[in-house]
C-alpha cells in the first residue's frame, strides 16, 4: 500500500509542480498570477483528447498543438484579463483571471460535453513492475519531466541574459525599459509559458484520470497552495512542495481515506506557512526605504 501511495503521490505532485512552475513564471516576471491556471490545465487535456481520439492525430502532433493552443489562451489573458487592470495599478487582475477562467470552463462544458471521457493511451499504460508495483510509463514521465522543467527554468533565469531580463522587469520596470527590455512582451511571453506549463500536465495527467470540462478547477486551487508553500520566487522550490504535497495527499488517501484528504493536506499547508511564512523554500524581500 505504502510504494503504490508513493507513486501515486509522485505523479500526482509533479502535477501540481507543473501548474505551479505556471504561478512561478507570472510572478517572477510581473508580480501577478493567472488563476485561470485550472482552466489551462483543463485545456490542454480536452484540447489532447479532440486532436488524438475525435480526429485521430498521433499523440506528438496532438500534444503539440494543444501546448501551442494553450499559450495562445495565456496570451488572452494577459492581454484581456490583467493588461488593463495592471497598468492602472489595480488588483482586479485578480477576479479578472478567476471569470475568464470560469468563462473557459463554460465553453468547453457547451461545446465538448459535460461528461467525463477516458484518454486512452495504450503505451501509457506500459511500464516496469517493482517490488509487486506496476508502474506506468506515464507515472514515471511525469516526475522526470517536471523536475526536467524546473531545472531548465533555473538555469534560463538565472544563467541566461533574456532570463535575467525578464526577472529584471519586475525589479524595476522603467529600469528595465531604459535598458532596451521590451517589457510587455516579456510578460507576454511569461504568460504563454504559465499556460503551456499548465496544459503540459493536463495533457500528461488526462491518461490517468477522466477528462471533463471542471476537472482543473481543484488541480489549479492545489497548485496555488503549492506555489504558495513552496516559495512562489523559487522554481525549485515550486516543483519540491509539489512532490512533498502529493505525497502527503496520496499518503493520507492510502490510510485515512479520500474523506479526509482535502482537510489534512490544506491544514498541513496552513501550519506549515504559519511556521515559514514565506514558504519551505522562499526568502523574504528585501524592502528599500
């Protein structure tokens, strides 16, 4: 019971480090965060399922047009939902992102149908048995691919001159406009990579669970607390409490119950904030006077 919780949990966390690495990237670049990230998650799952089951693509060219689709959707976002609202100064990107977010979810519902359908991937399925386990090639891609990403992510803000630009905008923008950063397209750009991050793990989830219209609306609310405890400044950090949330939550489902599940993991992560309120791996700002 423990190892099939723990892979189980593995998956399921480096789920919720794909979705968060999306707050990490918004944030890092423009101080905000797309809470339509459930619904991009959402997307690339249904966007998958069309290309790969109703039109029968092969799954590389399915999935690939899905990730594009899906930046193209967090570039509708940054431009209609917090564009506006940021450049006055205003929070209302906040609720703006959440409608958007709700208006998606809507039209999938109208237009793909209400009813949960399985994605059936019959290579996904295959895998290695250990100690007794079965273990799929899915299982095994997702925690690879998320701690892949988030080392990518490391090293192109921190040791590349454009990722060093785009986390320079949201020190200082003017600063960064006089040092020739074009600063919307930086956001943009920061916004397309939140959504394909997102849709990546719907795509990479959808063979393990149901696809349907709201089935992003849970995901994303768990990736936030995730981005939240993990240090929202730190891509590492994201991807860890991602794992470390997972497994707490399969854990707890394992031994408990799924009746106990949602209290125990979001209790867990208002305790652990209370002891380290800027997350397991963040740091607090520094604030010039």
């Amino acid at each position: 019971m423990i190892g099939s919780a723990l892979i189980s949990g593995l998956g399921l966390g480096s789920m919720y480090g794909l979705l968060a690495l999306g707050f990490y990237v918004t944030y890092a670049v423009s101080s905000t965060v797309n809470f339509a990230q459930g619904s991009s998650m959402m997307l690339g799952a249904v966007f998958a399922y069309t290309f790969a089951v109703n039109l029968g693509w092969h799954f590389i060219p399915a999935a690939a047009i899905s990730l594009a689709l899906c930046a193209v959707y967090g570039l509708v976002v940054e431009l209609v939902a917090v564009r506006p609202f940021a450049r006055r100064g205003s929070n209302a990107w906040l609720m703006a992102t959440v409608a958007l977010g709700i208006v998606a979810d809507n039209t999938v519902l109208f237009t793909f149908g209400k009813e949960p359908r399985g994605f059936v991937l019959p290579w996904a399925s295959e895998g290695l048995t250990v100690l007794g386990i079965h273990v799929s090639k899915m299982q095994l891609a997702i925690p690879a691919f998320g701690l892949g990403l988030a080392a990518v992510l490391h090293w192109f803000a921190r040791r590349t001159k454009y990722g060093k630009a785009m986390l320079a905008v949201v020190q200082n923008a003017d600063a960064a406009r006089l040092m020739g950063i074009n600063v919307p397209l930086a956001i943009m750009v920061a916004y397309a990579l939140s959504t394909a991050f997102a849709g990546a793990a719907g795509i990479m989830i959808a063979p393990l669970f149901n696809v349907h219209s709201d089935m992003g609306t849970l995901f994303g609310l768990k990736a936030f607390a995730v981005a939240i405890l993990g240090g929202i400044t730190s891509a590492w950090g994201v991807m860890l409490a991602g794992l470390l949330f997972g497994l707490v939550e399969s854990l707890i489902t394992a031994f408990l119950g799924s009746s106990y599940t949602q209290i125990l993991t979001f209790t867990l992560v208002i305790v652990a904030l209370a002891i380290v309120p800027n997350g397991l791996f963040g740091r607090a700002e520094l604030k010039k006077v």
